[in-house]
C-alpha cells in the first residue's frame, strides 16, 4: 500500500513555514544586547552610548574637537562625561590637528575641559613632539593643555621631563617646569666625501 502523495498546497505551507523559521533565525542573531548599566559613585546615568564619536564645533560652526570612545556614560546630577579609552582629535585656529589619547576621560559640565587619566598622551604630528603623562587637562575654549603630573615630552632625538607641562595650542607654545631635565643629543656633521 502506497501513501497518498502531498498536494502542492501542503508542499507551499511546508515551504513558507520553513522560511518563515529561517528568517526567525537571521533576525535573532542580529540583534546585540547593550552592556550593563554603569553604576558607581557618581551616580545612576541617564543615557550611555557605545561605539560613540562626539564631535564640538566652534562659535564659527567649524569642528574643533572629535572624541572617538568605545563607551561613554553621562550621569545628570553633575553634567560629567565619562570616556572609556577616548582617542581624540583637536583643531587649532591655525587648521593643525592634534592627537591625545588615554585610558579614560571625563568631560567637564558643559563638555569643558576634557580630562584625560592613565598613560595620557599628546601628539603634535606636524612639530613631530609627543607628551607622555599620567593625567592631561585640556580647555577647549582657550586651547590650552596642561599637566600637573609629572611629564616627558619628547622630539626625537632630543627628550625632556619636568613637573608640569603647559602648551597653548593656538599659540603654539609649550613649557615645561619644575625639576626639568633633558637629553640633547650634539648635531652630527657628517665628514665630506673625498
């Protein structure tokens, strides 16, 4: 005895409840769970983002500042901004870019000044120095940075530490002060060819 075969209305259920099941599948996997809410001492936030990059502009609408974070965490009560290894970009008046990065930072109320703690580093690509510190100020609205922990700042082949370091972007300028020390290496004349 032979079963009766499936008409095709039974064989195009099977079919569309099949896709319909694989379908399912792909949507689920797709969706991500968002991380835990932060808490700590300053608070419940009232919104965190991941993957974020905030970007400030200017009074003239020009951007002057870009933070690129895989985390930040707003809590209300205080208007800070927590960072989580925040890598940023800032423009002086002048159109140079500058680089600083860390393993945290914190926004100040209003996002003024940014704070960056943990090997904070400043990096002037078209003077070719670098800043290694442990916590980094920066003022956006003067363009000045500053550290009061100790610093080396280095523009190879030369290197100097001190106790502070200040720069004023737009300026141009940086210092360093207290117990400052340094290698400078003599310049090298090369001996003519015969």
């Amino acid at each position: 005895m032979t079963l009766p075969r499936p008409s095709f209305r039974v064989w195009l259920f099977l079919l569309l409840v099949a896709l319909g099941g694989v379908l399912v599948l792909l949507d689920s996997r797709s969706v991500r769970e968002p991380g835990a809410v932060p808490r700590d001492a300053a608070g419940e936030p009232d919104f965190y983002l991941e993957g974020a990059r905030l970007t400030r502009f200017d009074a003239e609408g020009r951007a002057h500042q870009r933070v690129d974070t895989p985390r930040l965490v707003h809590t209300p009560h205080d208007d800070i901004t927590r960072l989580e290894t925040p890598d940023a970009r800032i423009h002086d008046n002048a159109g140079r870019t500058w680089l600083a990065e860390a393993d945290s930072g914190v926004l100040g109320p209003g996002g003024n000044p940014l704070t960056l703690s943990g090997s904070a580093r400043l990096h002037a690509p078209e003077e070719r120095w670098q800043l290694d510190t442990e916590v980094l100020h920066y003022d956006a609205d003067s363009g000045h940075a500053w550290s009061d922990t100790p610093a080396l700042l280095r523009q190879p082949p030369q290197r100097m530490s001190g106790e502070r370091f200040d720069a004023w972007l737009h300026d141009n300028r940086a210092r360093l002060t207290d117990n400052v020390r340094g290698h400078h290496p003599p310049e090298t004349r090369e001996d003519p060819q015969p």
